[in-house]
C-alpha cells in the first residue's frame, strides 16, 4: 500500500469504527481484524501503519467525528507529512477542499470531561487515560514463577504485584509457548494488585460474581494455589464459555461454573445464600479506566448509558450481598475513573445496607477515594480502577 492508500484505509475504518461507537456494535480492535482478515494481500508493515493512523486519529478526537474523513483531516492538521497525502492520488484521499468539516479535537465530549472533573481529575489526569499502555503479564504461580521463568523477550520488568512483569505495547506474547502452556496470562498491572489485596486465604469460599472471561478468576486460583472453592458466575454466555478452556490450560481448579439469568441471579446461585467467604463483583462498567486500550469507549458512553450502568453496578451489589456469610467481605471493583461507577455506588450501597462497613486493602499503589481506593494511568501506570472492600456485619 503507498502511504496515501493507508490513509485512505485508515479513513474507511473509522467510518465503521464511529458507526459502531453510536450503534454499540464492535470495538474498534475487532473491525480493524475483521477488515483485514478480508484484505490478506496487505503486509504487517500496512496493518501496523494503518492501525497506528486509526488509533491516533480516535485519541485525537474528543467529541465523536461526523466521519472517518473528518477525524483524519484533525490528524493531517497536527501533521504535515499526513496532511500531504490528501492529494488525489489513487487510492489515496481527495484534497481537502475549502472549509472542509474536520472533526474537533479534545479528550472527550463535554459532559464527560465535565463528569471526569467532578470524579477529581484534573487535565493530566485525563490525557494520560488516553496514552498507550504496555503490557503486562501475570506469570502462573500454579506452573511458574517470575524470578525463574524463561521468557523468549528479555527485558520484563517486574512490577509489584507478586506475578507481574512488563513488556512493551504490542509484545506478541500470545504467540509464546508459555502462553500456550499456561505460565503466563494478560493481565493488566492493576488487576494484579486488586487479586494481590483481597482478603482471602486458603479453604475460603469464594464467588467471582461478574467473572466474564476469568482473568480474575484464573489469579485468585493461583494466588492461593488451588487451596479455595471457587464459584465463577457470569450471565455472558459466550465469555464465561471461555473460562473452562482457559482453565484447564493455567492447571486452576475452578468448583462450579455458573450461568447467570439477568435479574434473577439468586435461582442459580441460592445453595450458595449467606455461605460465600468473600464475594468479588467486578461489575459492568463504562471502562472510562481502560481507554489506553481502547479509547473510543468514550465515544461510546452518553449519559443514559452511564445511568443503566449505575443500575446495574447496584444490582450486582445488592446480589453479591446475599450471597456473603456474616463477616464475611464483599469487594466492588470497576475499571473506571468515574465517582458515578465507583464512590458513588458504595456510598449508595451503605446507605441501603445498614451494619456494613468499608475497610482499606493492602494496595501498595493508588490513593484512598471515597470509601475505597483509587489507581490511575499518570500516578500508579496501570489501568484505572475503584476498588472497595465491605465487611458483612
């Protein structure tokens, strides 16, 4: 491809991307596979190019763009060399003609950067959610060990959670034997740490109420070394099927695996009523604390969609309430940034539950927030997250 036609690619692919931002449909990391799993006569030197052009224009603008053509016009308008390929060439882009629309640029749509404000980010705060974030492994503690495992790269740095280790972005560890092994998992920095802080120790009882695909799952199991009854519960079919597999490669024992029927999670989960030593509810979120990864999650939100979620975080809590025996700790985590998705829902969900308590965990990065603790991209350089521990009277 000349570097026009990546342009014009580039272009084409944040049409859809901005379609499926307003529709919900895919994330952007899916169409750009799905788009050249279609196009294979395109070298890898094409797709990084291309893929770079889409991610930078989406970081650039904060507001949605009215096109693909639009949001790459704000790029070639911070940069001349991309601003000289709108020549017409074939397969490149047209000229850019007299007062074309060019998208606005900025970190997010108004209200959000005002709902980011009033969570207690200020403007660094807020660009850094929008930078490139390496990645981070966790190594399996039931197979392997950090301080001796061989890893084909060199150069992991090793971070403080027990397991994790840091490469690069776009490190192909996935195509590492270890990966195919089991000793290593993709886990972000900051979700170690949580699974590092929990309360939790050998023989307990434990339900990962909202498991998805079982990253979290998957760490508790190694962290206690298959030494816990683990009860992972999801209504996502089509993630929580991806649990079982994963588990067999990472040697984690897992008791029950359990679909969930939205609203009536307790016909699936009543033998485990008042039982459950510790509860995690890593709730449905906005992801506002994982835009690094994929930064047009702010394109995607408005704010009734942030409303259904704050439903839905309440309801899960409420649910993990049930299922925990008296003392026993109940942990709310999302990966946002937003008070709305985190201090806000404990501080609803103590009002609503007299006799419950928040107490601190052991997290040696992030500041306290509300009546949990915080983790952020520019201080702590993991993911974002609120995290909060609540003791069951």
């Amino acid at each position: 491809m000349t570097p026009a036609a990546r342009v014009q690619a580039a272009i084409d692919l944040l049409d859809t991307v901005i379609t499926a931002a307003r529709s919900k449909g895919a994330p952007a990391d899916r169409i750009i596979a799905e788009y050249f799993r279609a196009r294979r006569y395109a070298g890898s030197k094409d797709r990084r190019a291309v893929r770079d052009l889409v991610y930078h224009a989406i970081r650039l603008c904060g507001p949605v763009p009215e096109n693909g053509r639009a949001a790459m016009l704000a790029v070639a308008g911070q940069d001349a060399a991309i601003a000289a390929l709108f020549d017409g060439s074939p397969h490149g882009p047209a000229p850019k003609a007299e007062g074309e629309l060019v998208a606005k640029t900025g970190l997010a749509p108004k209200w959000l950067v005002a709902t980011l404000r009033a969570s207690g980010l200020g403007g660094p705060e807020i660009a850094a959610l929008l930078d490139r974030a390496p990645l981070d492994i966790r190594v399996n503690a039931l197979k392997a060990d950090r301080a001796t495992i061989a890893l084909p790269e060199a150069g992991g740095e090793p971070l403080a959670a027990a397991q994790a280790l840091r490469f690069p972005s776009g490190t192909q560890v996935e195509q590492w034997d270890a990966y195919a092994a089991g000793l290593i998992e993709v886990q972000d920095h900051g979700s170690q740490l949580i699974i590092d802080a929990l309360p939790v120790q050998p023989g307990d009882t434990i339900i990962d109420l909202c498991a998805g695909g079982g990253g979290k799952t998957l760490a508790l199991a190694a962290r206690l070394g298959n030494a816990a009854s683990i009860i992972a519960a999801d209504t996502d079919k089509r993630r929580l099927g991806n649990l079982a597999p994963r588990a067999q490669r990472a040697g984690a024992a897992i008791d029950h695996i359990v679909l969930l029927d939205p609203t009536r999670e307790m016909r699936a989960l009543g033998n485990w009523a008042g039982k459950a030593d510790h509860v995690l509810v890593d709730a449905p979120c906005s992801g506002s604390g994982t835009w690094r990864r994929s930064p047009e999650g702010r394109w995607r939100l408005d704010q009734a969609e942030l409303k259904r979620l704050n439903a839905l975080q309440d309801h899960v809590l409420d649910v993990g309430s049930y299922l925990v025996r008296p003392g026993g700790s109940l942990v709310f985590v999302t990966c946002s940034v937003l008070d709305a998705e985190g201090a806000d829902r404990i501080a609803a969900f103590l009002a609503r539950h007299p006799g419950w308590q928040a107490e601190p965990l052991p997290l040696p990065l992030g500041r306290a927030h509300g009546a949990g603790h915080r983790l952020d991209p520019l201080h702590d350089g993991t993911d974002g997250f609120f995290i909060a521990c609540l003791r069951s009277p």
